[in-house]
C-alpha cells in the first residue's frame, strides 16, 4: 500500500477533510512557513483528528529536545527533520525519544546526496524532495526520479515535491516499475497539490487520494 500524508494541516477546516478523507498522515508545520503552527495550536488539532490518523511534525533545525518534547507530548506521532540536522543531532535526538524519524533529503544529484544519506543511517525513513537553494521544503517543484539513480537506498522512504493529483500517478508508476526503488518506496508526501488560494482545498485533497486509491 502507497502511504499518504497530507502536510500542511493548520485549519479546523483541514482536519474534516483529512478525517473524511483517511490519509495515512496529517503533517503539522513547525517551521518558519505559510503554513507554520504552534505546539498549542497543533495540539488542539489533534484532539480533533481520528485515532488512526497518524501525526507528523515537521521541522527545520529544532533543537533536539525541542523536537523530542514535541513527540513525547503526544502532538507529534513522528519526526520529520527538513533542516540541515547532521548524524550528530539525529545521535541525540533519538536518545530522547522512541518516536520513529524521518530525513528529508533534498536531492541535488550530486554526491553531497550520499553524503546527506549517510547522515541520515540512524533514521527509520527517507523524504525525497526538490533541492532549491536556501528554501528547506514546499517548493512546488518536481524532480527528477533519475536524480534517484546515483543514491544508495536501504530503508523506506517517501516522495515529495510538487506532486498533485494530475502527476502522482505517473510518478508512482515510473517508481513501481524500477526493481531498485519499488522494495523500499512507502509513500507521498503533498502539501500545496492540495491547496487553492494558499488554504488546504477539499475538492484537491479528494482528487489526490482518489488518484492513488481510487
């Protein structure tokens, strides 16, 4: 089964539809963004979310215990680091918390890739999203799956970056029919595919998960 998470989530409004909906995941932005909440306003959402939908907090150089409190709380049922968090920080992170991690790394097609990859071995899952200089995640951009070819993969790992329902399901194709990635590809990751006029958009949000699940 393709996984889904929905990030982004910041509006009441948001989890109705991701409780209609049923994604696998709800992302809660930490970060500087558009789309950035508070712990308080995270933790509020999340008492409106249903059980079986699983929580993501995504951050962007947090320190370690900031990031471990997050989980250990309960707003945060995962971890995704989408700074510039080195296996140092990745070490202490996993000293104060159980929750399982995940590590963007935005591909560049290059051998810094390896290098960020190697960084991230400690990690239960890898993100895959679009390198842009000094922007840490949403984009809107796509890349491309060659950029995969030169990466050694050995755990699970999602796809981001510019996905919406028109593209997810060639993209999804194209990663079932590469014997390499198929064995470890475990889900997507959309965020502003889903939206209109910067807000989450229902209509969007139904088209995606009816493109991967039908």
């Amino acid at each position: 089964m393709i996984h889904v998470k929905f990030c982004g989530i910041r509006r009441k409004e948001d989890i109705e539809a991701v409780n209609r909906l049923q994604p696998d995941f709800a992302g809660f932005v930490f970060a500087k963004s558009k789309r950035q909440v508070t712990k308080g306003q995270a933790a509020a959402l999340k008492e409106l979310l249903e059980p079986g939908i699983k929580t993501i907090a995504v951050l962007v150089n947090m320190p370690a215990e900031e990031a471990a409190a997050l989980a250990n709380s309960g707003i945060a049922d995962m971890l995704q680091l989408h700074g510039d968090e080195d296996a140092a920080y990745i070490t202490k992170l996993k000293t104060l918390t159980q929750v399982k991690i995940i590590k963007a790394i935005r591909l560049q097609g290059t051998e810094t890739d390896n290098t960020l990859m190697k960084d991230a071995e400690q990690t239960d899952f890898y993100l895959f999203d679009t390198f842009l200089a000094d922007i840490y995640g949403g984009t809107g951009k796509t890349f491309s799956l060659s950029l995969l070819k030169g990466v050694q993969i050995e755990k699970p790992f999602f796809l981001a970056g510019g996905l919406d329902a028109g593209n997810v399901p060639e993209v999804i194709r194209q990663v079932q029919e590469d014997a390499r990635l198929f064995p470890y590809f475990y889900g997507v990751d959309v965020s502003g595919g889903i939206e209109a006029d910067g807000v989450k958009d229902p209509i969007k949000m139904e088209a995606f998960m009816k493109a991967i699940r039908g």
